[in-house]
C-alpha cells in the first residue's frame, strides 16, 4: 500500500499547488491513500473552510488532519461535525466539535485509519 502524507498546505499558494500537482502524482506513484494537513489552507493562511476541504476531496485527498489553527475559520466548527474526512486533534477536550481519529477506506479496497494528534 502506498500512503501520501502532505504536511501543511498554506494559503492560496499551497492549495494551487495542490491542485497542480497532486492528482498527476497520486496516478502517476499509484498512490493509494492521501492525508494532507489542512489547517493553515485558508487564503488569510490559517484554518480551513468548507470549500476548500471540497476542493481538497476532489483533487484525491482522502482525509485532512488539523492542528491549532482548525477553528481560525468560524465555519469549520460547523462543517467539521458533518464532514468525517476532516479531523481535528484528537487531544482537545471532549466537547470539541468533529473527531480526532477515524478508519477510511483506501484506494486499493484496505482500511486505513488515521489518529490526529
């Protein structure tokens, strides 16, 4: 199994390379799970939006892990509750909006799970 894991992405330069070169990459390296760190991805360069985690998921990202910054995006807290791809450090308090740890299935039919601390 072949596993990509794409430290942080930040702000819009990040994203547009993202979406230059990723989905060339995941072909062409036969990649077959994608983690990307998405929490500087914003255009102001800290947290991360709806759109953006959509944009990352169609590129070929299979789940966003976040650090500090997931709540510097007021959305997020939102869309992380709905959203189980993005994950937020498993180690903030309980009450925390989303989740911090979750198995995904990848490319070639496995399970992969992904802790985020």
């Amino acid at each position: 199994m072949k596993i990509l894991f794409l430290g942080d992405i930040v702000g819009e330069s990040g994203c547009t390379a993202i979406k230059k070169h990723l989905p060339k990459k995941i072909k062409e390296n036969k990649i077959d799970f994608v983690i990307v760190n998405g929490e500087n991805a914003a255009k102001e360069g800290v947290g991360i939006t709806e759109e953006i985690t959509n944009n990352l998921f169609d590129l070929g990202v299979d789940v966003i892990t976040t650090g500090n910054h997931v709540w510097d995006q007021k959305e997020t807290a939102t869309h992380i509750e709905k959203e189980s791809r993005l994950l937020r450090p498993e180690n903030l308090i309980n009450a925390s909006p989303g989740k911090g740890f979750g198995i995904y299935n990848a490319k070639n039919g496995l399970k992969v799970g992904v802790l985020n601390l």
